[in-house]
C-alpha cells in the first residue's frame, strides 16, 4: 500500500504544486483547504505524513500538530512556513514536528524530507511493535502510561519484581492494581510457576480460610473432600491478595504467620505444610487508619508494607488518557468487528477534562460503548455522551440579583449557579465546566438530571471557536 500524504495549505496554488510533485513519487495525496477540513480526514483515513501550512484562519498548524501528536502519535508532520515565521516553526520543532520547510518551497527538498520522514515514522512502528512483543512477553501489555507518575511506578516495578520483597500496592479502585501484581510476577524469577489471585473481599471468613489454607474433609459443614489452598498450589510462586483491608482479625492472624514461618495448617487439620510463596497484596483503603481503629492488625501491616507500590489515579495522570484510548479503540475495534482509527479533537478534549472516579475500569467501558455507538471511522462527542446537544433552551437563572437567599437547599443552590455559569457562557458547557471547577461529565449529568438536555438530536456546542 503506498503512504498516504496530507496536504494542508488555505492558499490553493500552493496544495496543487506540492501534490503535482508528490504524486510522481507514487504517494497517494489527500488534500484540505484548512486546519478543520485535516480534521476530517485525519478521521477517515490512516495518514502517514501531513504537510501542513503553520498559518491558516481556522486552526494554525500548531494546533494540528498537537491533535496529531495526542490522536496520531505515529504520523509525521512538516511545517511549512513564511517569511517572519520561522521562530513559529522552532516551536513547532519542539512540540514535536518532524522538520519545516520554507516557502517558496525547494522542491527537491521536499522529496526528500517526506521521504525522511516515512523512513522515521517506519521506525517508531518497529520500535512500537517490538515494545508490544516484549510487553507481551514481559507482562507490561496492558499497563499504559508515558507520564512521570507512571515512569515512576515502571522503575519500581522492575526494581522490586526480581526480589521475594512482600508489595503492598495500593490506590483507588479501577487503577488497575492487579496488572501491577501480574507484571511483577511476569517480571519475576518466578514467572514459570503459579500465579494464584484471591479476593479478600468477596468471601466470609471461613470460605476464605478455606481458599487460604485449603482444608480436611469434615473440617466444617460441606466440606466432603480434602481441599488443597491457594498457599499450596501457589507454591514456588505468587499469591496475589486483593482488598486484603478486607481481611478479618482472625484470619489475619494464621496470615501473618504464613508470611513470618512460612508454614500453616489446613482447616481441620494438625498437619504443617511449608511453602515458598511471595506475597503481594493490593488495597484501596488506608491501613493506617484502619490499624488505629483497631480493625487491622499493626504487625500484620508492616510486614506487608516492606516495600508499598502506590498507583496514581487517572485524575493525576491527565497526559496519558490520549494512550488509553488509542488503545481501548484498537482493542474494542478489534473485539466488535469495527474499523475505528480515531477520536474528534472535542471528543478528546472532552475525554481529558474528566476527573474519572472510576479511574482505568471507567475509562475503559466509556470506550467500549463508544466504539459500538459510534456509526464512522471516527469516536464523536456524542459517542461518547449521547445526551449532549445543542439545541436544548439555556436554563434560565432567577430573576432575583443575589446568588443564594436564606432558605434555599444546597441542591438550589447549586442548580442556579450552574444556570448563571451557562448564561455568562453563552451556553458553553465546556467553558462553564471549568468555570464551576467540576468535569464536564459531571456537569451533563446534573444538567439532565435538571431536565435542561434535549437528547432528540444535533450537534454538540462544546467545540472551541
């Protein structure tokens, strides 16, 4: 298949020259008349290189750049640029651009700075897919990040995965803990024996004990046959404990001595079992404070605690939510049978300003159902949240001056904040989200719990002009 080149030019001469010379060379062309016009195409079809204006009336070549940078990451981008422009295009350099090129443009310069171009970009595809054969190999496929939380996490999860130190990895649900916990194991001397996962949390006590340490037949009521436990089928290699916080007393007790001896007991039963298994644990509460209340044993916490791996929430990590998506699109492409390559600039502007309480997992199923919705190549707005349009009337603030009257509930309150916010933004839900410090999820979701949403049809309003 032959590479696909952009070109972005509002002067016309221009485009038609620059193609007439690139189409000897056997690329196929794609051409727009402006920054928006690239949008489009950039949305339809896979483009290896974009030669783009750095001056155009409706969106300069730097804001292209940047779209390209978070939603085509790949895709290389020449900057062509005028007289008192060339400070521009150093910016353009640094933000990522591939190389700029002067106007009048030489046209043997051309040539072989789109040809250097693909070169670079067929190298970072090979790089990237040597990275995803040693992800898959290593056991860091589905841990995504470029960030500095993430970096951070990366060393410490190499650091830590060759030794039998006890991990306690912690933070909010949905941050993806358990990969964590498979990645140290796939990163481990014990890679080639058992990974055996278990959730503190969804079991009462004495079924947990009984998936700890196994048990003897008539240890307790149902229990026909002797049962062999996580610790011993795990032995050699990992057991992996999520929401341990969950654990109860007692049974943090024979926990503890598992870890200090290394040895148990099955339910039941007066036989010693020594094991050699590597403990990591995962929660998201606040041990501390549950130690203090008395609910969780202090031994038992530092001992867990040699060596604690916190991962950071989505909210903290805003930079890496345009690799998430490219992946889950690809994923979910994949698994449904569609041919989705890219998200709108709104839709990701719109994916980057969320809070995400339900972190990675949220993420995720937002994207999931995306991917089914949407009905092009491209992931809109609207995929993503069906409810908001733009035709829906402004809600109408009170007609009384003062903000808040003695009185009124919080929820009142609220709703004409939200209502005064919309009118000083023409409407603007984007802006008047910023405004009032909250996501914008968050905001159409109180909107149409207000009743102000018309969800009949339209576009969104939510694009910058």
């Amino acid at each position: 298949m032959n590479p696909k080149i952009l070109v972005v030019d509002d002067d016309l001469a221009s485009v038609e020259t620059t193609i007439d010379v690139l189409e000897r060379e056997g690329y196929e062309l794609h051409s727009a008349s402006g920054g928006r016009q690239a949008l489009k195409t950039l949305g339809k079809e896979d483009i290896n290189v974009v030669i783009t204006d750095l001056k155009m009336p409706d969106l300069s070549g730097i804001d292209l750049l940047k779209y390209i940078q978070e939603s085509n990451p790949y895709t290389q981008v020449i900057i062509l640029t005028g007289y008192g422009t060339i400070d521009s295009a150093v910016e353009a350099m640094r933000e990522g651009a591939f190389y700029y090129l002067k106007k009048p443009i030489e046209m043997n310069t051309l040539r072989q700075t789109v040809k250097n171009a693909l070169e670079k970009q067929l190298l970072f595809l090979q790089a990237a897919n040597l990275r995803e054969q040693l992800d898959d190999k290593f056991g860091f496929d589905n841990i995504i990040g470029k960030s500095k939380n993430m970096l951070d996490l990366f060393r410490k999860i190499r650091q830590v995965a060759p030794t039998k130190a006890t991990v306690l990895i912690t933070g909010e649900s949905g941050v993806g803990k358990e990969l964590i916990a498979k990645a140290i194991h796939n990163h481990s001397p014990r890679k080639d024996s058992s990974y055996k996962p278990i959730n503190c949390g969804a079991l009462h006590r004495e079924l947990l004990e009984s998936e700890l340490f196994g048990h003897e037949r008539g240890a307790f009521t149902g229990a026909t046959a002797t049962k062999r436990g996580v610790f011993e089928q795990a032995d050699g290699g990992t057991l992996f404990l999520d929401e341990i916080g969950e654990m109860g007393l007692e049974t943090q007790v024979k926990f503890l001595r598992v870890l200090e001896e290394h040895e148990f007991t099955r339910l039941g039963g007066d036989k010693t079992f020594r094991v050699d298994v590597r403990v990591i644990a995962a929660t998201n509460k606040d041990l501390e404070t549950a130690v203090q209340n008395g609910v969780f044993r202090a031994d038992l916490y530092y001992r867990i605690n040699r060596f604690p791996l916190p991962v950071p929430p989505l909210r903290e990590r805003r930079e890496d939510i345009p690799l998430l998506v490219t992946a889950f699109i690809r994923e979910f492409s994949k698994e449904h049978n569609k041919s989705l390559t890219n998200v709108t600039h709104e839709a990701m502007e719109y994916l980057k300003s969320e809070d995400w309480p339900g972190n990675i997992r949220e993420l995720r199923n937002v994207l999931e159902t995306a991917v089914i919705l949407a009905v092009s190549h491209t992931i809109e707005l609207k995929d993503l949240a069906p409810e908001i349009q733009n035709n829906a009337p402004l809600p109408q603030p009170t007609s009384d001056d003062s903000f808040a009257r003695v009185g009124m509930t919080m929820d009142e309150i609220e709703k004409e904040a939200i209502a005064q916010t919309l009118t000083e933004t023409a409407g603007n839900k984007k802006r008047a989200a910023e405004m009032l410090g909250i996501g914008l999820r968050t905001l159409y979701r109180k909107l149409e719990s207000y009743g102000w949403l018309n969800k009949s049809g339209g576009e969104s309003d939510d694009s910058e002009s």
